[in-house]
C-alpha cells in the first residue's frame, strides 16, 4: 500500500465535510430540509429556528453544559418563492439531519428518528411534520418541541435507544410489578383501553393485554430524556448514569447497549472523545446562527473520460449510461452541459434546458463515441466548472458527473482542492479497478456520490450508477423508480417477467443494450398488448433500444423476449414513476454503515423498503457487491431482529458482510415480491405515553391503532454508493458470532425456557460452534460477572444455522419456588474459539396461575403481597367448601334415621 493511499484513508476515516461537526463546544452544519410536499408557510421557518435555539439550552444543561447548536442550515422547497432565501451548496433533502415533511402514516405528527444501526452509531434522520411545529395544541401531547428535539437528537447523533417498552411494558422486580420506566420514581397508574384499572393475567399475573402505564401528570422526580421528554414537571432533565440506570427494565437501551445512554454517549459514540476533552461552558451558549437557502433546478455537467483506456467496450458502456441518463433520469427543466477529456478537454454541448424530447435527443447524439490518448483529469474537471459558471457566473449547488477509468496523467493535487471548495456537487464514476483514489475524495467533500463499476458488462453497474444520480426533493412522485435491471450472455434467448406494481405506471421505459448486434426485441403488457421494435427507439451508435409505454402502465406482469442468434451481452433495464401524484410509490434505499474501512469494524449491508414511509415487511431482498478485485458476491438480507438487524419487521433488511476483499466495491440491492408474502405495516414504535392522570382523572393522547395491508407482485433495484477497504493488517480480520439482542427465557414448573436467533460462525454467517448459558438471581452479577454466575448443561444443544429459532429447555437441577425470578444470559463461540459479546439478558419469574383474575389498584403492585393473598384466598375458599360439606351432610342425616326405624 502506498503512502497517498494510507493518506487518503485516513483522511476518510477521520472526516466527513459534509456531515454534522462539532466546531469547539457548537454543532455545525446541521441541515434541516422541508420537504417539496409542504406549501409555502414562512412561519415554519420561525417555528424551527424556536425550537433549535431554546433545544440548545436544554442540549446545554442535559450534557454538562459541553455541547449546544452553534449553526444550522434550513433547506427550503423549490417551488417556494422569497428573494430571501440564498442559494443552496451541498444542502439536500435526501442527506439531510431533520426532515420537515407530511405525517408518516404510522406515527401522524408524533416526532420520531429513522434508526437501525448498532448501539452509539449515528441514525438517519429525524422527522417532524409542519402541524408538530405549528400546532400549539401539541404541546401538552408531545410536550415541549424543544426537549423533543434533544431526545431525538440523542437517537441522531449518539446512537442511544429508548428507555421505555411497547412490547413489555412491565416486568417484576424484588417482588413488584413495575412499569418500564426510568427512573423508577415516576410515579402513575395502571389503566385499561376503557380507562379502567387493569387486570392481572391468571397466567403470568402481569397486567392483561392493552394495560398502559400513565404518569402522573404532576410530580417532582428525575426523569431520563430518553423515557419521557413530555413530562414537564420533572426535577431535572439529563441522561442516565449508570447508577440511576435501571438494568432490570426490558426497554431498547438495555437490549441494544446494555447500559446507561450517558455511558454509551461518552464511551462509543461519535462524540466520546471529543466529550471527553471539552470543557463546559459556564455561561449559558450563544444561539445558534441559521442560513435559509434553496436548490432551484439541477444545474448539471457531465465530464467524460475519451483517453486511451476507454477505447472497446468501456467508451461505448459509458455512452449507453450516459443515453439513459438523458433519456430517462434527468427531470424535466434542468440544464446539462457535456464535456470529453483526454490529453485535452472539449465541450461538446454548453448548458441546455431538457424542456422537450427533441433536446434530449439533441444532446444524447452529442455524446462521445471514440477514444484515445491520455487521462488529463484536471483538464476535465476545470472546463466542466467553467461550463457550469456560464449561467450565473458561479458553480454553487450545481452538479458534476465525473467518469474516468485511469490514474490521472496529470497533477491531480494541483486541481482537486479547488474543485471541492468551488462549491459545486461532484458525483464521481470509478470505471474498472484503476481509477484515481482522488475520486472518493471529490465525491466526499462536496456531497456528491461515489460509484464504481467493474467491465463485467452483465452486471450493468455502470448504467444503474447512473440511474442514482439523482437529488430528491421529498416529493417521491416526482423521482425516477428503478424496477428492475438485468443481464445475460447469450447466443439464444433472453426472456422474463417486470412487475409493475399499483403505485408506479407514469413515464415507464424499458431500456434494453446489446455489445455486438441487434436482437430481436418483443414486449408485451398484462393485457397481452405487444411491443415490437417497430414501437421503440434505435441507438444503433450507442447499441441501445429504448421502450417509453405512452401513458400510464398498465399495472401487472410485462413479459420481455429478446433473441439473438450470436453470443453477445444482453441487460435490459426497467424504470418508471408514481402513477398519481397523491400515491408515492414503493422504493428501495440502500447504504453500508461505512463506506472507508480497515476492516477492523464489521461491514453491515441495510435496505430499507418502504411506501410513504411506511415499511414493506416480508420481501425478498438480495444485495450483490463486486469488488475490483474479485467476483461478485451475494447476501440475503433479512428483516428478522437478530445479527445485524436492529427491528423485526421494520422494512429495514440488514445483514453483515464478512467476506470484504481489498479495494472498491459496488453495491447493488434487489427487491421482489412474487409470492404475495409482503405487506405494509403501520405499527409504530412511541415513545409518548398514552395519556397523564390530573387530579385522579385520565387525560388520554391520541393513538393510532397498528394496521396491515397486502402489498401486491413487485420488483425494485437500487444501487448504493460504493465503498473501500484497504486492511491495516496482511489479513482479513476474524469476527466472533454476533451478539445475540432478542434472548427470552419463561420458567415452565421446574424446567426453563430459552428462545433467541441463532448466531453465526461469523456474526450473521454460518454456523456457531457452541452455547454457554448462565443464569443467576442477581442481574448486575449476570451482567458483570458472566463467566462467574450459574452454569446450564449445554452439552446437548448443537447450534442451528445463523437466522434460525433456536428454542431449548433445561433443568436447572433444584426446585423454583413459587415468586423466584432468574436471569439468564448466553454466549457463542466459533471454531477459532472466538466468543460473543454477552447476550441481552432476559428475565423470567415463576407464578402459580390466578384462578381469578385481580384488579391492580396503583402502580408498583408488591408480588409478595400478591402471592400471600392469593394462598390466603384458596385457603378462605377451601375452609368455606369443607363448611359447605359439613353442613350439607348434617342436613341428611334425620332423614337417614328416619328411614332405619
């Protein structure tokens, strides 16, 4: 490895420009984007700017007065019209912290965070809809915007979970029935759906389906900001430490971190080390500063690579990802100039508006067919700036697309730091495995994205590296929908089937590229309507065919039959809109959670599928990654909870991926659904109570009921940016099993059960070697001193393929009693005797069954008490029965004597 490539590495490690940054004690560049959907209101603008400058003093006081919000940036729609508003630089909805945008069906105008990633790494985004910050109403639902912007901030940037449970919303503690909660002085009361005081379950004696915790609306106690932000009348307002965290609550914090959320914020997020150095500020911080700023339409110049090394097949790809741009990416009212470079740079078309498909036309026979000489990458770059400068005499928020195949035969240096502080968006192509590593650099710096396509023609990275470039604005009707991108090498057929689901139709292209001649090209739609050549477009420069359906497609199987009688590459490539303007449709997004590594951090692959965000569950997903230097690879992502999955059924499917190879690789994602098993889902995850007891009486919030729906036959491709891995050490690392987050234990008469997901040989790969399970009474004992609590008898148990539901019971060789509750914790080990993080740990107690069912009084029900009483009451009903008996008896015996004289 070299020293420029040790340099740049370690610069993409380290930084990320474009990102959020701590600027001494003050954040900075922090986007908040409103979405395209949203009509124009000004005062949304005031609204934010309130929120973010008194959430600063809150940030200030909750984190020792170490951090605050020194600058933000509000992005507004395009369509929304002030002389006020400053052009945007790299600002985009799609990279944007906080999204302004309509409600999530799932959550209405409930503020929530998207997150899915490991404990301490940063999240998506955090979402709040115009009516959050508008309707003051709210308030005394969601409680003050401004402590609902710290608690979400700590999921966005700190990585820290939730401290309550939706799902196991109480648990048992030292003989008590608790809400999860922190801290456990909060005080409320247990209330059914028809606010009345709810029942225990005969069976578990915790309190019975649709129970709900609600605080006391009034009170003076501690309060966690990430269990209830709403709550007003609390003493103080900060993170929990470890000696206020409550281990024993089955919430998201102690089963994704297993520990206190101050803990994870100073010791594994991306802040530890500069939390550590900063001193507080004594003084209440400055407010933040705020830019208001607007992209416009995309202002876009495509410089592409003609030196020597594109010449055959490469020049030629590159003309056909390039027609497809033009022909069916790019919108409507932007601008696009093309610049060629070699030993010399040339414009072959200055800035042009695409106001009709005659100018599409126009600047797709423009674009470049022959190659040679040498690779002048400075040359390119400076005259696509300049290209850019001749509509308003400056480049900010306009866009490059740089393609190039080879390492620069210029000085690269001598070019590259202007660019990236010329305030232009710059997408860089990385054609084969030789491209410049400066290229990852551009593209970081300024915002743009990093692609890489390898010369295996079938695997069509190159035209769906294109197809990505795009700069959504929040309106999803609006942006292009890859539904489906194939290839093949063949001398005889090429057939197959595109679903075009309800939600797409509008604007739908079938693309279809050959290498040597043409084939035979048939279509034909659900209704058995045929589309021949004589119907589609001929690029024969380009060996490109082209099918634009008039209309809107009709929804259902288009079926493709492609015949060529020589052996040639065939790819087709299938994209399409919303069908109405009201529907967006179903789209796939997907990312690495790191895109520079040395290999030392598990790699995960994420996918998320969604509808107007709400999750498609139980699709088939697959995610290909080539690398430059070595045959591709496949990995079914899975939406199961377990590995590197944060959420069961969350849309979001994630896997780890392990067999990483030095170098570049590409990342593409495929989507389908043609088993009828996908469904939407609206179930959400609150973290606002249900409602507050007043003066005795309940005030109960609004609530949305969870729903699920069908989703029909689809298919979707998405392609991600690419990502390096360039190894500290000679060989790739070995990783353990992965944790195990979703362990549940239930004690069955003397016997013990145990469920959780498999684990890997390596993370969520393969198979796992071995179990060791503990137990013990006392559960910090478990949690810190694993290796010395209660060993389980495991020699029976052979792990199960990671993914699948391992599910075992065990004698733990004495009697449970009546009230006793165990913890339990596992391990896994490898065949290089590698072994796991300590599972979640799980909980189980064990209760004689209620033959009738108690009402719960108050909050904090004692078990003991509980269990007293009810052998009290089977002793009451026994003596009353042995009464009974006597005195039925009693009764028959004078007839008895009557009946012997």
């Amino acid at each position: 490895m070299d020293s420029r490539t040790v340099l740049v590495l370690l610069w993409m490690l380290l930084s990320s420009s474009t990102g959020i940054k701590l600027d001494g004690n003050g954040y900075v560049d922090v986007t908040i984007a409103i979405s395209s959907r949203v009509p124009q209101d000004n005062t949304l603008i005031d609204k934010i700017k309130d929120m973010v400058t008194e959430g600063s003093i809150y940030l200030h006081q909750a984190l020792d007065k170490k951090v605050y919000f020194k600058e933000a940036t509000i992005l507004v729609p395009p369509h929304w019209n002030s002389t006020d508003f400053t052009k945007a630089r790299a600002e985009s909805y799609e990279k944007a912290n906080i999204r302004i945008d309509n409600a999530n069906p799932a959550y209405g105008d409930e503020p929530y965070t998207l997150q899915y990633d490991e404990c301490g790494a940063e999240a998506q985004f955090i979402h709040f809809t115009p009516n959050f910050l508008r309707d003051d109403t709210l308030i005394k639902t969601y409680g003050s915007r401004a402590k609902v912007l710290v608690h979400e901030w700590a999921h966005l940037r700190w990585g820290v979970y939730d401290e309550h449970s939706e799902t196991n919303p109480f648990y048992y503690s030292n003989g008590r029935i608790e809400a999860t909660r922190c801290s456990k002085n909060i005080e409320g009361q247990f209330y059914d759906e028809s606010h009345q005081p709810c029942h225990t379950d005969p069976q578990t004696l915790l309190p019975t389906k649709g129970c709900k915790f609600f605080p006391n609306k009034y009170q003076n106690t501690d309060s966690s900001i990430m269990f209830l932000p709403s709550l007003d009348s609390v003493s103080t307002f900060s993170f929990c430490r470890e000696n206020e965290h409550n281990y024993e609550a089955p919430n998201l914090q102690n089963k994704k971190c297993g520990k206190a959320t101050r803990t994870v914020i100073f010791e594994d997020s991306v802040d530890k080390d500069a939390l550590h150095s900063l001193k507080p500020l004594l003084s209440s911080p400055p407010a933040p500063t705020f830019k208001v700023v607007q992209r416009m339409h995309r202002v876009v110049c495509l410089v592409l690579d003609v030196s020597g090394s594109m010449t055959g097949s490469r020049i030629l790809r590159q003309q056909q990802a390039a027609t497809h741009f033009l022909q069916t990416i790019i919108e409507d009212q932007a601008s696009v100039g093309i610049v060629t470079f070699s030993d010399n740079a040339n414009t072959l078309s200055p800035l042009t508006t695409i106001d009709s498909e005659s100018t599409r036309e126009k600047l797709i026979k423009l674009l470049p067919k022959v190659a040679g000489g040498g690779t002048y990458i400075c040359k390119g770059l400076n005259l696509g700036l300049q290209v850019l400068k001749n509509d308003n005499g400056n480049v900010i928020g306009d866009e490059i697309t740089f393609l190039t195949d080879g390492e620069a035969s210029d000085n690269i240096n001598s070019c590259v730091p202007n660019a990236t502080e010329s305030g232009a968006i710059i997408h860089t192509i990385a054609l084969g495995n030789k491209a410049d590593k400066a290229l990852r650099e551009m593209a970081d710096k300024t915002g743009g994205k990093f692609i890489t396509a390898s010369d295996d023609i079938l695997s069509n990275q190159l035209l769906n590296g294109f197809s990505s470039l795009t700069i959504p604005t929040g309106d999803q009707t609006k942006d292009p929908v890859q539904i489906d991108s194939e290839g093949i090498k063949t001398s005889d057929w090429f057939n197959g089937t595109i679903s075009v689901d309800q939600t797409i139709g509008s604007k739908t292209s079938f693309t279809i590229t050959y290498e040597i001649s043409l084939p035979d090209i048939s279509i034909q739609s659900p209704n058995g309507s045929t589309y021949y050549q004589m119907h589609m477009r001929h690029d024969e420069p380009a060996k490109t065919v082209n099918l634009k359906v008039p209309g809107t497609a009709q929804p259902g199987d288009w079926k493709y039959s492609i015949q060529t009688t020589i052996s040639q590459s065939l790819t087709i490539t299938a994209t399409s809109q919303a069908a109405s303007a009201d529907v967006p449709p179903i789209i796939v997004k997907t990312r690495m959670n790191q895109q520079f590594s040395d290999g030392t951090k598990p790699l995960i692959v994420f996918a998320e599928v969604s509808q107007n965000y709400r999750p498609v569950i139980n699709a088939e997903v697959w995610a290909t990654l080539e690398s430059d230097s070595g045959p591709a690879q496949t990995l079914q992502l899975l939406d199961n909870g377990a590995g590197a999955d944060a959420f069961q059924n969350d849309g979001m499917y994630s896997r780890y991926f392990t067999k990483f190879k030095n170098g570049r690789s590409s990342l593409k994602v495929r989507v389908k659904n043609q088993d009828g098993q996908a469904r939407f889902t609206l179930e959400k995850k609150s973290c606002f109570p249900p409602g507050y007891v007043v003066n005795g009486v309940v005030e109960l919030n609004t609530t949305k009921p969870p729903v699920s729906e069908e989703v029909g036959n689809f298919t979707r491709t998405a392609t991600g940016e690419s990502f390096e891995v360039v190894f500290t050490g000679t060989t790739p690392p070995n990783f353990p099993p992965n944790k195990i987050t979703d362990l549940s234990a239930e004690i069955q008469e003397d016997s013990v059960l145990l469920n959780w997901t498999a684990p890997g040989e390596d993370l969520d790969q393969g198979t796992a070697k071995s179990y060791e399970i503990r137990w013990s009474y006392d559960l910090q004992m478990l949690r810190e001193n694993f290796s010395n609590a209660h060993v389980v008898n495991t020699s029976a148990v052979l792990p199960l393929e990671a993914g699948s539901a391992e599910q075992h019971s065990f004698n733990l060789s004495f009697t449970i009693q009546n009230g006793t509750t165990l913890f339990f914790a596992v391990q896994s080990e490898d065949k290089q005797n590698a072994k796991s993080e300590t599972s979640n740990i799980a909980q189980a107690s064990k209760i004689l069954p209620d033959p009738t069912p108690s009402a719960i009084s108050n909050q904090g029900l004692n078990l003991t008490v509980l269990v007293i009483s009810l052998c009290v009451g089977h002793m009451v009903i026994c003596f009353a029965f042995a009464v009974i008996i006597w005195l039925v008896r009693r009764r028959k015996r004078p007839g008895q004597s009557d009946a012997n004289k």
